[in-house]
C-alpha cells in the first residue's frame, strides 16, 4: 500500500512534468487561456454595469434623510401632494430646523427629451423643480461651475453626469422644456449620487411651465438624528390630514436598483453561461490532447510504480492551472476596459436617465476566478480519468 508521502511525491513529480510540457503545446494552451479569458471577460464585465449602477443609487441614500410620496406610490412620478401637505409634512416632529425654517423641500419631477452626447438619440433626462431647502437636504451638493439658480427666475443648474451624458446642457445654454425656455447657469457635483444625473430648477417656476398648479410629488426632509425617523413617519400616519408614506432615502434607492440590477445580472450570467459552454470543450480538447501526447510517459511512470490517483492529480492541476490563468487574464482586462467607464441607462423606477460608472469590485474579480477555476476542474475531469485507466502495456507499445 502507498503511503500518503509517496502518494504525495507521485502526484508532485507527475504534476511537475505535465507543466514542463505546456510551452510543447502553444496552440492548444492559447485557446484553453482565452476561452476562459472570454468568459471572465464578459462575465464581470456585464456585472460591473449593476454593481455601478446599485454603487451610484444606494450611495445616493442617506440615513438621516426621508422622502415622503403619496400613498401606494412607489416612485415619484406616480405621487401627488398639495401645497397645504407639503407644509404639514415640513412641521412634522423629527424634521430638522435650521434659521432660515425646516429643513424640508417640497419637489416636483418631471422627464425632458435630451440627445445623448455618445449616439445623439432621444434620452428622458429628470428636471427636478426644488425649493431652496434643497440644497440643506442635500448637503453633498456642490456648484462647480457658474452659480445656483436664482428663485423665481427660469435658470437650471446641471449634474456632472447629465452635463456628461447629455448634449445641450454646457453653461449658458438655452433649453425649451414645457412651455419655457429655461438658461443652464451652473453645474454641480453630488458625490456621484443620483441627483447628478438631473436638472434641477425652482419649483415655483417648473409647475406653471408643466401645468401643476400648486402641486408636488414628494418632500425630501433632513431628519434630526437617523433615529428621529420613527418618530416622524408615525406622526404622518397618523396625522388625518395627510396620505402618505415616508421611506428613508437610502431604502427608496436601493429598491430603485433592484429591477435594472436583476436584470443585468441574470443577462450576465446567461451570456456568460454560454460562453463557458464553449470554454469547456476548448479546454477539454486542451486536456485529452495533452493526454495524448504523453501516453508513453504516463504508461511508463504507471510502470514504474505510480497510483492513477497522482495522474488523475496532474491532470487536473493543469487544467485548473489554465484556469486560473484565463480567469487572471480576463479580470485584468475587464478591469482595465471597463473600471470607471461612465455611461448612462434607462432607471425603470422613474422612466428616466441615470448616469453611473462601470465598477469592477473585488467581489466581482474573485468570481470570475471562481468561475475559471470551475471551468478547468470540469473540464480537466474526464481527460484525468483517462488519463488514470490508460492500458500500460498498450500505451508502451505506441510508437
């Protein structure tokens, strides 16, 4: 009986020979590394859109910050509140109060036609109408160029990514939407959150340009403390005035990254799932002709004294080998193409534009190695074992 060191020797020395003999096998070799390649490739690349995107949405969400919609409305497009609402919920015990009043914008939101920079098609591109206690909500809000919009006037001021993204939007520009022609007077960061993506405006001066009367769709409100939500949704509720529902900022995005981030994902996996279909006959190909070519020498080890189990072992090491190549080769491409490539989509929650950055995470990375490690153990699988039940002396008398 074999002892386990022997054992362990066997499958070393077998191990080693085999790797000695790749560079006899280029061609071979080659196609193994990049079907596999491909496949990580692809795979984390297609997944680097829903994690940016998911990164851009739920990095938007603040804890101490709630949005307030109507009702049964999951988004705003689908909310309306009156005036007389709107100031009822700023009231509310739990907002934050500032000099200048609560820290409480009631906020319109509507979608205008923009061509995209890139192809010059038709986009929707959100125009937010915000009161002046908008900027204290969102205090990660920055003027970059130009200046804030002044109230009461037709003045925009536009995200980064939508001045990006979008034609029409440098500074000083003039823009027809509704039933005014509005003058873009400065561009803002947002910490590359979703109010990057839009255009914001002054509420007064957005609801008669779109017919609103004295309508809103949500209130965005600063909170006192994270903890102080409780409190401040349970007095809407219970409130007979009002018909609403608060939802703090960081949940209400994370839902709205739930449908594109699905999406993309089971897309991802699906194409990459074909592809690794691929992959795995090029590199089963790879094995069983690696195994062919040292017949003699595996025959001639058998011989000797080998177990089939250090075959098996070598056999499956290379193939996991090229794996882990491939799998290194298209995480390194996928993060050099794809990491921090900014575009925009279609957010299916508001019918509207978001512009994100592609992220290739860690997390991503160490699946696509997964993967290619998965790839070679199957297919280095059935070329080990036969590899292991080679008849010695058939093989020895092979030319």
């Amino acid at each position: 009986m074999t002892s386990p060191l022997t054992w362990l020797a066997q499958a070393l020395s077998v191990t080693w020979m085999n790797l000695r003999s790749l560079p006899r096998r280029p061609a071979s070799t080659a196609v193994a590394v990049v079907g596999v390649a491909g496949v990580v490739l692809v795979l984390v690349g297609v997944l680097s859109i829903a994690a940016g995107f998911r990164a851009t949405l739920e990095a938007t969400g603040s804890e101490d910050t709630a949005i307030v919609l109507r009702s049964g409305s999951p988004d705003e497009m689908s909310s309306g509140l009156s005036r007389n609402e709107t100031r009822v919920i700023a009231d509310a015990p739990g907002v934050l109060r500032t000099a200048d009043g609560p820290a409480a914008s009631a906020e319109l939101f509507v979608v205008v036609d923009l061509p995209l920079r890139s192809t010059g098609t038709a986009a929707n591109v959100p125009l937010r109408g915000v009161e002046p206690a908008a900027f204290e909500v969102r205090d990660d809000l920055h003027i970059v160029e130009g200046r804030r919009f002044e109230p009461g006037r037709a003045e925009v001021i536009v995200g980064s990514g939508a001045a990006t993204s979008f034609a029409g939007l440098d500074l000083g520009s003039k823009l027809s939407f509704g039933d005014s022609e509005w003058i873009v007077v400065g561009r803002f960061d947002a910490g590359g959150t979703a109010p990057e993506s839009e255009i914001w405006t002054d509420a007064r001066v957005l609801q008669p340009a779109y017919r609103r009367g004295d309508t809103f769709q949500s209130v965005y409100v600063e909170l006192e403390s994270p903890a102080a939500f409780d409190t401040f949704a349970a007095a809407l509720e219970d409130d007979p005035r009002l018909n609403v529902k608060a939802v703090r900022e960081s949940e209400f995005y994370a839902r709205q990254s739930q449908l594109l981030t699905n999406l993309v994902t089971t897309l991802g996996v699906l194409i990459a799932g074909l592809m690794g279909i691929g992959a795995v006959f090029a590199a089963v190909n790879t094995m069983y002709m690696a195994v062919a070519a040292r017949r003699r020498e595996i025959a001639t080890l058998r011989a000797l004294g080998f177990r089939p189990g250090p075959v098996v072992v070598s056999v499956l090491a290379e193939a996991l080998l090229l794996g882990l190549v491939g799998g290194a080769l298209g995480g390194a491409l996928a993060w050099a193409v794809f990491d921090g490539f900014r575009t925009s989509t279609m957010n299916w929650a508001s019918f509207s534009q978001i512009a994100f950055a592609f992220a290739v995470t860690p997390e991503l990375l160490v699946q696509g190695i997964v993967v290619a490690l998965a790839i070679g153990l199957t297919a280095g699988l059935l070329p080990a074992l036969r590899a292991a039940r080679l008849p010695v002396a058939t093989a020895l008398r092979e030319p």
